[in-house]
C-alpha cells in the first residue's frame, strides 16, 4: 500500500471511530494490508492507551527495520565479495548495536 493510500485508509478508521467510537474500528481490522497495521487497529478497537499502541508498535517496528538493515548491508556484503565469516562478525555486530541503541532509547523514554 502506497504512503496516501494508508493516509486514506487512516482516515477512514478516524471517522468511523468519530461516529462509532473505538470498537466500531474492529470490523474495519482485515481491510489493512498486513499483520502490522491489523495489529494496530485491533489494539485501537479493545481501547488500548496511545502510550500503549506506540510502544508495543514501535518496539516491533524497529525490530522490523533492524532485520531489513541487516539484509541491506548482508547482500550489499556478498555482492562486494566480503569473506562469509567477516560479514557474520559484521552483521552481528550491527545487530548488537542496533538493540543496544534501542534498548538505551527505550530505557531514557521511562
């Protein structure tokens, strides 16, 4: 789904939760394009927090991006023909610093 069609669809829950009230999002929770944002309307629609739905979120999330940065920087790795064992230490290492910095940001935020 592209950036404005998630806009609209954002939209459209707001209205829905406008009229209806948070519940009246729930049936609207298979018509988001994945598991993430179905996720996220459903924690909307039981009356979860705002604190509570960016956290629980946002923790997946960076989880999500942490992956995507290691496939980024893996095959960029193989395509310029690093050593397998160097690229493990590597990877593993941006792994580890990116939980850490995560972890250090989550921590301050409470």
């Amino acid at each position: 789904m592209k950036e404005d069609q998630m806009i609209q669809t954002i939209i459209q829950l707001a209205k829905v939760a406008r009229h209806e009230g948070l519940r009246g999002v729930l049936p609207l929770t298979e018509m988001m394009p994945d598991a993430f944002s179905r996720r996220g309307v459903k924690l909307l629609g039981l009356g979860a927090e705002p604190d509570d739905i960016r956290s629980l979120l946002g923790v997946e999330a960076e989880r999500d991006a942490r992956i995507k940065r290691l496939v980024i920087e893996g095959l960029a790795g193989i395509a310029d023909g690093e050593n397998p064992e160097v690229l493990e230490a590597r990877l593993r290492l941006i792994a580890g610093l990116e939980k850490a910095c995560n972890q250090l940001a989550l921590a301050q935020k409470t």
